[in-house]
C-alpha cells in the first residue's frame, strides 16, 4: 500500500521550533546590532585618538622649530636703550586715539579717508610721520584741489595736529576718469 499524502502529527512541534527559530535569529540580530554599533563608536573613538595623536605630533614639531629659530636664552630682558626706545610709542596710543578721533570731524563733506598709515616708511627712531589717503567727491565744482588744499589747511591749523606734527602738506592729488572725485594723500611730520 501506497501514501498519496503524509499527515504531519507534529504540526504544533514544528510550529513552536519555527517561533523559537525566529525568537533566537531577533535576538542575535539585536545583539549583532548592538555590538556592531559599539564596534563603529570604538572604531570612531579611535580614529578620533589617532588624530589627536597626529595633531599632537604635528604641534610638537612646531614649537620645536620655533624653539630652534629663537636666538638667545627663554627669557627675554630688556634692555635701558630697549625700554627707552618703545617708551615714547607707549605713551602715543593715547595721543594716537585723539588725532584718529579727530579725522572725522575734520573731514569735509563729501570726503572719505581711504588709507591711513603711521611710519610708511619703516624709519625706527627720528620724527613721526602720519600718511592720509582718501577720496573727495567733487560733484558739481570745477577744481577738486580746492577743497583737497581747505582740508589740508584745516589739518594744518587744527590745534591737536598743530601740538603733534611741524609740517602738513599735500602729497598728491589725482582727478579720476569722470571727474567726479579727487582722490588725494596728505603727509603730517
């Protein structure tokens, strides 16, 4: 005699392994999960370690250069002649402050101050010497000069330039293209 089917007697058997089957493959994915985020923090901790550690190095070599390129000892004394000399700019700032404090309210209208240089030419000790580039806008008035040479002449007379520097000339006056501005430079000694 032959079966033409199977009748499977172990039906709910089957069906408890398969549950049990499924329950241990969602376990062990959640701990595959859990230490393969672990690992990836692990592994980005210690790629963070080695650039610090590379940065470190980097910085070392550095200060070791610059230690290497100082001349003289780790302290640094100033000398009398030294102090003396940086003394003078010191007491400046204040002075300093007032002149660039006053520049505006000297201005004409119309003007602006397109550079202003202290010492352009890098000469230590000796006078001071104050470089002021800037641009007046002519407008409707035939000579641009005029009003650059009033500016010059109001530096000139003003009480706290007159205290600071002997001479105040213009340097350079240039008209542009359009004829619209004068662009000038005006030296203080």
């Amino acid at each position: 005699m032959t079966t033409q089917f199977q009748i499977n007697f172990r039906r709910e058997a089957f069906r408890r392994e398969r549950t049990e089957a499924r329950r241990r493959a969602v376990g062990i994915g959640i701990w595959l999960t859990y230490f393969g985020a672990l690992a990836v923090m692990l592994g980005l901790y210690g790629l963070n370690c080695a650039a610090l550690e590379k940065r470190t190095e980097q910085l070392g070599r550095q200060l070791a250069r610059q230690r290497a390129l100082r001349q003289g000892s780790n302290d640094w004394i100033a000398s009398a002649a030294e102090a003396a000399q940086v003394e003078p700019l010191v007491a400046d700032a204040g002075r300093w402050r007032d002149l660039l404090g006053a520049l505006p309210r000297l201005l004409p209208e119309g003007a602006k101050l397109t550079g202003v240089q202290f010492n352009p030419d890098g000469v230590t000790g000796g006078e001071r010497k104050l470089l002021l580039d800037g641009v007046l806008r002519v407008g409707s008035r035939a000579d641009g000069t005029a009003g650059v040479t009033d500016f010059v002449a109001v530096i000139a007379r003003d009480s706290l330039f007159a205290s600071q520097f002997h001479s105040v000339r213009l340097v350079s006056t240039r008209a542009s293209e359009n004829g619209q501005d004068a662009a000038f430079e005006v030296e203080c000694r």
